[in-house]
C-alpha cells in the first residue's frame, strides 16, 4: 500500500440520492465531486457538466450521439481536460461491463472514469479519484491500477440480479469490491449504488465485513446523502 503524501488538497464530496425509476437496464449514477466548492462537479450520469452548467462528456460515443449539441463521448482510455476559474480536471473514461461476458447487447455499452486534479502549478499533491460505474468486476479493470495511482476509489456494488437471469450478476458484491480495491491499491473506497433499487441482493451490512479484513481496515468511508463532506 502507498504512504499517503504529506499535503494533499481536499476533494469535496457528496452523494445524492439515486433516483426512483423503475429497475429496468441501465441507469444514472448520482454522484459529484469537485476539487473545491468553486470547480466542476463531474457527473457519471447521461452528461457531464460543469458547475457553470456547461456541458461536457458523456460516457460514450453513443451517448453523446443522442444528446446531440456539445456532448462529445468517450471510449475506454481516451481523455479530456475541462477547466474552470483556476482548476482544470483531467477524465478518462475507464473498461466497465454491466454483466457477464456476452449480456452486453442487453445492458448496453457502460463506463468508468478516472479523474484527476491537482498538482502541475495549481498547489497542493495530485489527488485521482475513479469511479466504477455500473460494471461486474473483470480482467480489463486491473488496468486501471497499472495506468493510475488510485487515491479513492467510487464502488458501485449491490450484487445486483435479476429473476429472469438466475445467477448472473450485473453489478459488484462486497466481497468482488473489496477485490478490486486491493487490485487498485486505493487509499480510500466509497461504496456506492447498493441500495434504492429493487435488484439489489445483497444485505448492506456484507460492505463493512469485506472491508473488515485486515489488508483493508479503514480504507471504507461512507457518504451520507446530501452532505458535502472533505476526502
């Protein structure tokens, strides 16, 4: 595990509230963060925008197809920079499969991202935040933590099933999230997106006992809904 630099600059964070629509495909992610209070609020929803209300990436090509205007998506690997006032954060859109091997024609095309700020003249150490998406752990994703230094990693977990596919999951348990996060080496996890909906299976209280195990004791933090709290 990495020692934590000396001097970091705070990310503020808060979870919101997924929204209630029916469990049915893929949907939204709701979640934000910003280097400040000041700077952009990345999304991991249809569109990212800016706290300025600009619009920025969408998660894929395909997306941003549909949105039209000035979406412009992203393929696995590829990046962008979007600045506001001082801050500039850097997303690369990251491997993400919402399912096992070939389910992908019914869940459609899903994504990661990491981001990053900080550091190269603006103050402060390099702080790189990654955020799963909606995606079943496989091979493709130990390449996030060859290509980054993770910092905090955003989870989605909820053992995610469904009546109709039996035993396939097509989301994280605890226990193949706190596999990734080993995988990644990230300093801190967020567990995200494990409860609100219908096709989660599995009890929330498996997310503290994964993340139990000694390798990763205090690495687990939890966001309370609407709060903004500093990483």
């Amino acid at each position: 595990m990495r020692p934590p630099p000396t001097t970091r600059r705070p990310a503020r964070c808060a979870a919101r509230p997924a929204p209630r629509s029916p469990p049915t495909g893929c949907h939204p992610s709701a979640w934000s963060c910003s280097p400040t209070t000041s700077t952009p609020t990345i999304w991991t929803g249809p569109a990212a925008r800016s706290s300025a209300g600009r619009r920025g990436s969408s998660p894929l090509p395909a997306a941003a197809e549909r949105l039209g205007g000035a979406a412009e998506g992203l393929a696995p690997w590829e990046s962008r920079e979007v600045t506001a006032g001082a801050t500039t954060v850097r997303v690369t859109a990251t491997p993400a499969r919402h399912g096992p091997e070939g389910t992908e024609q019914v869940t459609g095309p899903v994504t990661g991202f990491v981001v990053e700020y900080g550091g190269n003249g603006e103050g402060g150490s390099k702080r790189t935040l990654y955020v799963s998406g909606d995606t079943v752990r496989h091979d493709a994703l130990a390449e996030i933590g060859e290509r980054f230094a993770i910092d905090t990693a955003f989870l989605h977990l909820g053992d995610a099933h469904f009546p109709a596919t039996g035993d396939l999951a097509f989301s994280m348990s605890a226990r193949e999230g706190a596999a990734l996060a080993r995988t990644l080496g990230a300093r801190t996890v967020i567990p995200l997106h494990y409860d609100s909906w219908s096709h989660f299976t599995e009890d929330p209280a498996r997310i503290a006992e994964a993340f139990g195990a000694p390798d990763l004791k205090g690495r687990l933090r939890r966001l309370r809904p609407g709060v903004a709290e500093t990483l």
